[in-house]
C-alpha cells in the first residue's frame, strides 16, 4: 500500500499544555483509517495540523513522500486535501448544489465566464450526479440546506468534500448526530470514497463503528501515536485499553 | 477529480464519474416545477402583491391624480435615491453586514461634492463629472472606514456605522456650518430636472445601477460569496472566500452608493439638503427587509428591494392624494413593514420545517 | 436619530406637543376630509395648507386659524405634510398635493431657493401658491407672503431686556437652536443691535448652539449661571430653547435674579409668563397667518388682487397682560376647538 499522508514527530503546544508531543501518522491510498484517542488525546489538533488550519511547533509532514507545508487549508485544499468538519460548514440558506461548489464556483463559457457568471445549471447537474453516484437521497438542487434532514445535510458535505478530494480525506465524527439507518448510509459512503483511491481517515469514539468501517486504525494518547491494528485483527477491548493506557504499550504496537 | 477554483469555465472541466446521467435529468426536469412553486411562495411575490393591491387602491380613490404622469414621476424621483442606496444595502445585509450610516455619507458626499463644483466654478460637464468622482469617492472612504472598523477592528458593524451616523454628519456640518451650500452648476440641476420617455434621468440612473448590481448579486461569482458569507461567515473562511476583503468591498459599495445617491440629490433639489437626511436609513433598511431580505443575512433578493423601496414610497404619496392626515402616514409604514416581516417569519418557520 | 434637531424655525415642540398638536390635526383632518368630498361635489375651492414640518404648535395653529376660516367661508380645506423639516421631504407632498389640483396651496417652505420647481410647477398649473412665514427666493412664483417680521421680534425683544436691566451692567446668554437660519439669525441680530445701541453696558456671551434640545437649553443656562456670576438675563429665539431655559433656570433657583426673554409659546412658557419666572416673551400670530392665507385664496380665485407681502404683528406677553384677550388670540394652539 502506498503512503499518502505521513505525519512524523509532530509537536503542538498551547502555551504550557502540549497536545501533540511527537505524533506520527500514516494514511494509505484507499484505505480508511480511523484515528481514534480518549477526551484530550490530540486527535483535533492532530487533524487541525494535517489539514492545515494550524501550523505545528515542529515535526514534518509528508504527502506522496514529499515533505510539504500546508500552510492554510487553502493550500491543502490545492494539494488535494479535504476535511469534513464536525459542525460540516454548509451555508443553511443556499442549495446542495451551491454548497458543493462554494469557492469552486463553475462559470459560464466565454465572455461570460470573465464576468464571472455562474454556470449554475452545470453546478447543479453535476452536484445532483455526485449526489445520485453516491447514493445519497439528496435530490431537490433548490432546496436550502437547511430544510435537508440530518443526513442529507452530512451527505452534502461528505460529497462536497469527496468531489475535490483526490489524496486525502477527513472525516471528523461523521456520524455524531445521526440515527441508525443514516449512519449506515454514512459509512457506506466512506467506503465507496476509499475504493476511488482516496485515503479516507476517520474520527469517531464509536468503537463498532470503526472497526466496521476502518481497514487500519491508529490510536492517539497524550499526544502521542500509541498503537497501529489492522481492523480485522483486533477487537472493542484492545482498542479501549490502549486509548485509555489499560494496556501497557512501552513500545508501539505494529500492526 | 480536483481542479483547483478559479475561472476555468465548466466547459473544460472533466465530468464526474455518473452512473445515473439520466436519473440526474429526470431530477432536473422535476426541479423546474420546485423552482415555481418556490417562486410563487418568497417574499418578493407577496411583496408585490401588496404593492398592486396599494396602487389599486389609490388609482379607485382618485384615479385622475394618482395614476397621471406628475405622480408617477413623483414617486419614482422620490424613491431613487433610497434605491440607489438600499441596493447597495441589500448586499451588505445578505452578508451579514449592516450601515446605518448611509443617511449621514450621502449629506457628506452631498457637501463635498457642492464644495468640488463650486470651487471648480462654471456650469459645464467638467465641474459635475469631478463633482460625481468627488462624491463617489468620499462615499467610498467612509464605506471603507466603516470596512476597516468591522473587518480590522472587530468593531460590531451596528456600533461602528452608528458612530458613523453621527460623526460623518457631524464632519458635513463642520464643513458647511450647517448651511446648505447652493453653488450647484446649472447643468446638474438642468440634469437633475430633465426627462427621458417621462421618467427623469435620476430615475434611470437608479434603475440602471438596480439593474446592473441586480443582476451582479443572482448571477455572478462576487454575489454568490455575498449570499455565503451572510449565511455561515466560517464555511465561507473554509471554502477560501477572503471573508474580509468581501466585506470591506461591500461597506465600500455601500458608501459609494450613498455618495452617488448625495450627488444625485444636488441635482434633485439644486441645494445640499443637509438637514433631510436623518431618517433615509430607516427607509432604506425598511425596503430591503420589506423586500424579503434576512435581517441576519444569507437570503434576499434585489427585485424585493425595489419593491420594498416603492412600497413605503407609493403608500406616503398615495396618502397625501388620499387626503388623509399626515400622521396616517407614518403609522401605516411602520404597520406594513410588521406585518412583512412577520409573514416573512412564517413563511421561513413553515420551509425549515418541511 | 434627531430628525428635528435642526428645524430652523425653531419651534420644535416638546413630546407632549407633539402628541396634542396631532390629536389637534386628526381633529383638523377629519373634519375637512369629510367636508373636501362635500366642497368637491359642490364645485367650490379647495386648499390645503403644507407646514414646513407636521406636529409642530406654530404651523398647527396656522392651520387652526386657516381651517376656521375656511369653514366660514364653505372651503374645503387640510394639512398635508412631512414629519422632517427638510426639502428632499417636502418636496414629493408638494407634487402629491399638486396632483390632486387644489385651488390653492398654502405653504410654509422648508427652503426658499430649493423648494421653487416644485411650486413653480404646481403654479403652472393654475394652482395659486400662497406662501405663509417665509418668501420664495424668486417673487414670481406665490401671490403672497404672510410673515412676521424677525429682526422686528428681536428688537422688541432687546426693547424688553433693556427695560429688565435698567442699565445695569452685566452678561447676557442668547440660546439659539443651530448657525446659519435666518429667522434666528435675524431674531438674534434685532436684540443684539438694540442693546449695543441702548444699553452698552450689557455684554453678550458668546451664542450657545442647542440643536433644539430643551435639556441642552437647560443644561447651557446653569453652566453660564456657574461660569458668569454677573448673568443678568437670557433670551431664547424658539419654544424648545425657552421652554429649557426656564427649567434651568428653575432648578438653579435662579428665577428672578436672571431675567428669561422668550419667542413663541408652549403650555409651560405660558405658565412661566403667568408666575413671573419668563419676564416677557415673544410672541407671533400664526393663528391670524392661517386665516389670512385662506382669506386670501379665496380672494384670489375670485380674480381679486392681494397685497404682494403681508407683516404680521407681533405681541409682547407679560405676566400683566397674559390673560388679556388680545394677548390670548395670539398664544399657539394644540387644539382648534378654542
């Protein structure tokens, strides 16, 4: 398996507390990985510095074995990584199909296209494409988001994020606020971005859930990388004993 | 899949992969039905009703001096100036943004302008064109003094223009004394008396920026930031709009507005109206929220805001043809814009419900 | 927002005023709504009257004093106007009430130069422009001007102040609403010009600026009290700047030792006229103002000439004369029914 995103020995301080003290991560090309940690583990921060909203103290991050500055999420937008956040950043007021392509905005050919008019049929076509190959129930392109159903609304944001995402792609708790049946819907759409090639890494506390959806799963504690297991060699207890340090790992588990 | 955001036009852009290219038509031929339905349910619709409903009114109460060429020139060149300014308005509150300040900027531009011109001297086109640059651009640099105290200083955007609101009148009535200046070239004034297919230039002067800043705000890129950073200010910071130098464009376009607006009305009334301008910020923000757009940003439209403007306007007129006491007047706007903007709230609890 | 801090007529009423002078013209209104459709269908004149701003005494009791006579002589007859003393809002009542085509536009201008096209146009139109307590720049347009005469006001009112000092030396404070109007100006400039002649020993303070706050008025004249112990009197150019001062003067317990010289009425003026506390104050006759112009509309439909300018008198009010009949008809009204 190729490695997309390599972090090594990151470190974050706020002032006297260190959340990341030397972490290290891998993401494989269409895996998904779940990163998982207790309350306070670094597993935010961890995502912050890898989709360049912070800058780390020190460490070096990689991407496709070249070592990279990601500098704004912009640029790690650019370089091809996307982040679902928790709270999924979508404009309640505007269209499925608008929140798609916020700051990607397609325009009309031509003279048209330097005015910078939208090409909001082509925008809405491909968005209700993306939405329709993905299996997702979002279908009225006009309809605000904010009359979309808690799944719908996750589902809009995960296909935003899927369709610019071609290295790497975060998911931070998915599925926190949905029901049973939408949460299916959720992984099944992580899957699906994984088999694309993308390597997909995924936040949750939901141990079921991560050993459902993930193939390699690291583990985070007091800012440090603690353990690696692949998904289908481990089970619920050893996660939780080495999230909590019930489990005593002086070395780090290799997988 | 990813092509970096920019101006590549759809055309060259690769298709996503589909499966489903011909439910995805299917859906798309069902959406035309939504988007009626929709358009028969928002604000501007029902805004416009009210607004025929009063024309109608008035043309049954006295149709021979409500409905004759002097009136309806009456309510337009009365309304155009609040246009001009509350279009600029209209972007600013869809973003989340607001400027109470625009009243006090147009005396300023207003002054400014009259001092331009008549320091200049003549009455040719020279001295009015340097006249509208002089009072577009001090328009534009309260705008972005208002820009630079929100965006920069984090001063919230209702202190920062009220504090505008009285120090940029305060700064015209230092400059004037608090007199009206009357040094205005006679072809401004001819300019601002003067008729095109009945209606006067100023009119169309309003209609021409409603029409381009209209169509600006529903049809480009620079109108849909507008709408996302009203709506969710962080999703526009993570999607990479440059949340701030958006707003800052938008407090400049509101300042620019009232300043053309300032301009327009020394051609209007031949005379800075130094004293007249102390509740246009009422009007203007009554019209735009008439027309439907949200208080808390993320939703409006511009046809909404002319009819907002009209509204207000035709009903003060239509009320003096009306004989009725003046005091009426102001009751039944306030009345009406309650009565909007409680249907409005309706309307939205009854969507965000379905 | 202080849309009428810079009412140059400076006659800004209180809030109370405000809420009597419109229970006073929903009274005006309502009677001449219903007789405008009655005058209409009769083929007689109609006028409406257009103040410089609405809720105002002095332009209220014009109307009372227009809307009297116009029932007297069978005319229809109303008020029609803006809330802001402003042209950009006097303006489009102008053009809606020209549309209507009265006979006769009675008219109390928010600015002598800006406010002729739209009266030219209504005059054009066969509409007669009579014009009540201030001139158009250009004569042609309006077949007369009913006004008191300020710099006359101001003088008598120096006359008073003189008469209150007695040639005592000391301060005087004029309290005036904003620069640059001329009725105050003029109002300011007939006492000033008295004194300076009659009574040099007076020394005027530099003019304080109120923007027709009566509590700037009051808060102005206790801190001239302070600053000056040699403060022999006041005077005031409008209602709100009297009304402040006399409360200043009250809570200073300065009433007496300070003489208060006022312009124009309010209920609490006149009761500072009756107990004393206003030594004398000016007072105009827009009540007569009202029933001239309607007179004269009349007139003037009938194809009769009317006297280009009219000057109205004024009237010097005193806790002696206060309840003389002729000092009464002069005192603004909240209500026409009196």
């Amino acid at each position: 398996m190729t490695v997309v995103l390599e972090a090594r020995d990151v470190v974050k301080r706020y002032g006297h507390v260190t959340a990341l003290n030397g972490a290290c991560f891998q993401a494989h090309e269409g895996e998904v990985t779940a990163l998982i940690g207790d309350n306070g583990a670094g597993k935010s921060t961890f995502v912050k510095v890898l989709s360049g909203v912070i800058a780390a103290d020190s460490g070096e991050i990689a991407l496709s074995g070249a070592k990279t500055d990601l500098g704004s999420p912009q640029h790690a937008k650019r370089l091809g990584i996307e982040t679902v956040f928790q709270d999924l950043a979508l404009a309640p007021d505007l269209g499925p199909a608008d929140n798609v392509f916020v700051g990607r905005e397609l325009f009309k050919p031509g003279w048209r296209g330097r005015l910078r008019i939208l090409d909001k049929a082509e925008m809405r076509r491909r968005a209700l494409d993306a939405f329709v190959s993905m299996g997702t129930d979002v279908k009225d392109m006009h309809a605000p988001v904010a009359a979309l159903s808690g799944g719908q609304k996750q589902s809009v944001a995960i296909c935003r994020s899927v369709m610019w995402a071609n290295k790497v792609l975060f998911l931070d708790e998915p599925t926190a606020a949905l029901g049973v049946r939408q949460t299916r819907n959720v992984l099944r759409l992580v899957k699906h971005v994984a088999e694309r090639g993308v390597a997909v890494i995924l936040i949750s506390h939901n141990m079921t859930e991560v050993l459902e959806a993930a193939d390699r799963i690291e583990v985070l504690r007091l800012g440090q990388r603690v353990a690696q297991y692949k998904a289908d060699q481990t089970n619920v207890e050893e996660l939780v004993g080495a999230m909590t340090g019930a489990l005593d790992l002086h070395e780090e588990t290799q997988p | 899949m990813n092509v970096p955001g920019g101006t590549t036009s759809a055309a060259d852009r690769p298709e996503p992969a589909s499966s489903a290219a011909q439910a995805t038509s299917d859906l798309l031929t069902e959406d035309w039905r939504r988007t009626l339905t929709r358009t028969l349910n928002v604000s501007p619709t029902y805004m416009f009703g009210v607004l025929l409903s009063v024309f109608i009114a008035f043309t049954i109460i006295n149709p021979s001096a409500f409905t004759s060429t002097g009136n309806l020139q009456n309510i337009t060149e009365t309304a155009a100036p609040y246009l001009v300014m509350a279009v600029a308005v209209t972007y600013l509150m869809i973003a989340g943004g607001l400027d109470l300040s625009v009243g006090s900027v147009l005396v300023f531009a207003n002054v400014i302008a009259a001092k331009v011109m008549g320091a200049i001297g003549g009455n040719g086109t020279f001295p009015v064109l340097v006249g509208l640059l002089a009072g577009l651009g001090v328009g534009a640099g309260w705008g972005l003094f208002n820009g630079f105290c929100v965006t920069k200083l984090r001063v919230p955007a209702l202190i920062t223009t009220l504090g505008t609101l009285g120090a940029v009148l305060g700064a015209a009535d230092l400059l004037t004394a608090g007199n009206d200046i009357r040094s205005v070239p006679l072809s401004l004034i001819n300019f601002g008396t003067g008729t095109f297919l009945g209606l006067n230039y100023i009119v169309w002067i309003a209609i021409g920026v409603t029409l381009v800043f209209g169509l600006m705000l529903h049809l480009t890129q620079f109108g849909r930031h507008t709408y996302i950073v009203g709506s969710n200010i962080e999703a526009a910071r993570r999607a990479g709009v440059n949340v701030d130098r958006h707003l800052f464009k938008l407090y400049a376009l509101s300042g620019a507005a009232a300043g053309l607006a300032g301009f327009l009305a020394l051609g209007q009334f031949a005379s800075t109206t130094i004293s007249g301008h102390s509740t246009d910020v009422i009007i203007v923000i009554t019209g735009v929220v008439l027309g439907g757009t949200s208080l808390f940003g993320g939703y409006g439209w511009m046809i909404g805001t002319v009819i907002g403007i009209l509204i207000p306007t035709t009903l003060n007129i239509g009320l003096v043809i009306a004989n009725v006491q003046p005091f009426w007047q102001q009751v039944a706007t306030g009345l009406i814009l309650i009565a909007a903007v409680y249907l409005d709230q309706l309307k939205r609890r009854s969507r965000e419900r379905t | 927002m202080k849309e009428e801090s810079r009412v140059p007529y400076l006659r800004r009423p209180g809030l109370g005023a405000v809420a009597l002078a419109a229970i006073a013209a929903g009274g005006i209104a309502a009677s001449s709504a219903s007789a405008s459709t009655h005058a209409r269908a009769a083929g007689k004149y109609s006028v409406v009257y257009i103040p410089g701003l609405t809720g105002n005494p002095f332009y209220s009791t014009v109307a009372c004093g227009a809307a009297v006579e116009a029932k007297k002589l069978g005319v229809s007859f109303s008020m029609q106007g803006a809330p802001t003393f402003a042209v950009n809002a006097q303006t489009p009542v102008v053009n809606a009430v020209a549309a209507r085509h009265p006979t006769a536009i009675m008219i109390s201008n928010d600015d002598p130069k800006a406010m002729i096209p739209p009266l030219l146009k209504a005059q054009e139109a066969g509409i007669k422009i009579i014009n009540i307590d201030g001139d158009l720049a250009e004569k042609s347009i309006g077949i007369t001007n009913i006004q008191s005469n300020d710099t006359l006001g101001g003088q008598e009112a120096g006359q008073e102040m003189a008469k209150l000092t007695g040639g005592r030396s000391g301060t005087v404070l004029i309290e005036d609403n904003s620069p640059g109007y001329l009725v105050s100006e003029q109002r300011r400039d007939g006492l000033i010009g008295y004194l300076k002649k009659h009574d040099p020993k007076v020394k005027i303070l530099p003019i304080t600026y109120t923007n027709n706050e009566v509590s700037t008025a009051a808060s102005d004249v206790r801190a001239a009290a302070t600053a000056h112990s040699d403060l022999i009197g006041v005077y005031t150019v409008e209602t709100n700047n009297t009304q402040g001062a006399l409360t200043g003067l009250q809570a200073a317990h300065l009433t007496g030792k300070v003489k208060l010289i006022g312009f124009d009425t309010s209920s609490p003026i006149v009761a500072g006229i009756r107990s004393g506390q206003v030594s004398a104050d000016i007072v105009q006759y827009p009540y007569g103002e009202g029933m001239i112009g309607l007179q004269d509309a009349v007139m003037a439909a009938q194809g009769k000439k009317v006297p280009r300018e009219q000057s109205q008198p004024f009237v010097v009010a005193t806790k002696a004369n206060i309840n003389t009949p002729k000092v009464q008809r002069f005192i603004y009204k909240t209500s026409c029914s009196a």
